[in-house]
C-alpha cells in the first residue's frame, strides 16, 4: 500500500467517505470548526467541553486478511502494523457482507484484558469503514468537584492528662469509602443494574457480582464470572459510565476494582515518581491503589440509545 495518502479499498456498511491512512478511533471534537482528537480526560483545565460544537466517538472497522472483521484497537501511527481486536461477528455485527467465521488464526486471546487482538500489516487491509457515534457535549461540560467535608477541628486549651490506672477506649475505625464504579457500560434489566460487555452488540452479556447467590438467569463459569447473555430490547436502559476521580493531585480514570482495591489510570507528564506506578503504554500511566487515596470521585454518565 502506497503511503501515506493510498485509499483503502471500498465495501459495504456506514461509510464516511474513503478512508486514507492514517486510520483512525477514538473520540473527537469539534471547535471553530475544526475536528481534533480529545486526548485530555474530562476536567482538565485546557479542555473547554462546553464550548464544543461536536463530539463524537469514532469505530474503524477493517476486513483483515482472509476476510475477518476486526476493529482498530488503537489510532494509525503511519507504521507498518496496525494494532486490532476480534469480537465473533454473532455478537458484534460488523458493516460488512460475506465476512469469514470463527477467531482469526493470526490474533491471540489475552486472558487478562478478556480481548483477542493482534497486529496486521495495512497492505492486508481489504477495507475500512468508520461508525460514528455522536455524543452530547452537554453531558461532558466541565463541572468543578463536590466540596470536601470540613476536616476535624483542632482541640483547643492544655492537653488532657489521663489518670494513672485508666486506658483509653481504642476509637472505633473509621468506615471505608464505598469502592466507585469503574468506567464502562451498565444496563438496567428487572430493576437491578449489571456491568455489560458493549453497548453495541445486539445482544448484551451482563455480568453480575461474584458474592452472594447467583441471580436468576444467570451462568457461572469455573472462572467465577457470572454472566447472561439477554438481548438489547430486554433492558429498559444502557449508559456508558466515566468514572474520574482525584489520585495524588492527578487527574485519573477509574478502570477496574477488584478485591477493594481500585486501578485507575493518568495522562499527566511526566508519570508519578512512584514505585507502584507502571507505563503499560507511552500514552498513559496506571496504578493499583486503595479507595481513600482517591478525592473527588464523580461520574460522567452517557445514555446509550436501545
């Protein structure tokens, strides 16, 4: 494939356009006219929300070799490799005819991000279609976090001096912040709120806590997990939750919570000088860390039409 301005090869589905490299996804807005890619989380200071004219979330499908739909995992950087995932076609539909069966020999499975990716070389690319999903600027206009509660106040006068023979009653602990929710998709099914894999699928496989008796309907694998597999028209409602929070003075997102312990994730630069933190990829930093390290805990909340 001629770079950088070669056309992808054209197909069936919701086309904008042709699509020359570099491919893109992800989420994109509009100001003055001009599209850009959002790269900053919700609430950063350079970030105007409100003021945005559009903002849309962008899927790029591709008809990898032996015609298998994948979806473009991460933006084109113009290399010889395109990172992308598999999802079976039964339970996300992709936007093209006569695609092949079955997980794609070249792609492997991770078991800990429960994703099948891989890397294909774009001269393998047979074609490219973006689905545009239009967002609400309104939902993502900058709102200042919930104030902190008045700290304790400082004993006034001499200090109080115990009596020989007396021991202190041990206060009792403080409670634990409730865990947050992480980011994702939820959907409502008889009045109770599940996590589900993808708002896009026809068909949702919501998945429930994995303590107490497992609720009606629901599988449980020898893994543990919890899931049901319902279609679209059975939920009365999907959103797609962002949870932000507060780490260090670090602007993070809220991306997992296991065994009450929460991982966010941080785009700040450079990193945290922090031992526990890692750089899985150059874009962005992570770290385990415990409920009540986090300040000002709050939820972006987007409603998914059914």
């Amino acid at each position: 494939m001629d770079e950088p301005a070669a056309d992808l090869a054209g197909g069936g589905g919701e086309r904008v356009g042709r699509l020359p490299r570099p491919l893109r996804t992800g989420r994109f807005a509009t100001r003055d006219g001009v599209e850009s890619p959002v790269h900053a989380p919700r609430g950063d200071p350079r970030v105007a929300w409100h003021e945005l004219e559009r903002l849309v979330e962008v899927t790029t499908w591709i008809l990898g070799p032996h015609r298998y739909p994948l979806v473009l995992a991460r933006p084109d950087d113009g290399g010889p490799e395109l990172l992308v995932d598999w999802y079976p076609p039964d339970r996300w539909p992709p936007p093209f005819d006569d695609v092949a069966t079955g997980q794609p020999p070249y792609l492997r499975h991770d078991q800990y991000d429960m994703r099948t990716t891989g890397v294909v070389r774009p001269d393998e690319v047979l074609d490219a279609v973006e689905v545009v999903e239009e967002l609400d600027p309104a939902v993502w206009a900058t709102r200042p976090p919930p104030p902190r509660p008045p700290g304790p106040s400082l004993p006034t006068g001499p200090p109080r001096v115990l009596r020989p023979g007396r021991r202190r009653t041990p206060a009792a602990a403080p409670a634990a912040p409730p865990l947050p929710r992480p980011s994702g998709v939820y959907a409502d099914l008889d009045g109770q709120t599940y996590a589900a894999v993808s708002a896009h699928k026809p068909r949702l496989r919501l998945l429930a806590p994995g303590q107490g008796p497992v609720p009606a309907g629901f599988e449980e694998d020898g893994r543990g997990v919890r899931s049901r597999l319902v279609p679209r028209t059975a939920v009365t409602r999907i959103v797609r939750v962002t949870t932000w929070a507060r780490w260090r003075g670090h602007e993070v997102e809220v991306v997992q919570v296991s065994d009450g312990r929460v991982r966010v994730q941080g785009w700040t630069y450079p990193p945290p000088d922090e031992p526990a933190v890692g750089t899985p990829e150059n874009t962005y930093w992570e770290v385990w860390t415990a409920p009540q390290e986090l300040d000002a805990v709050r939820e972006d909340v987007v409603e998914v039409p059914r």
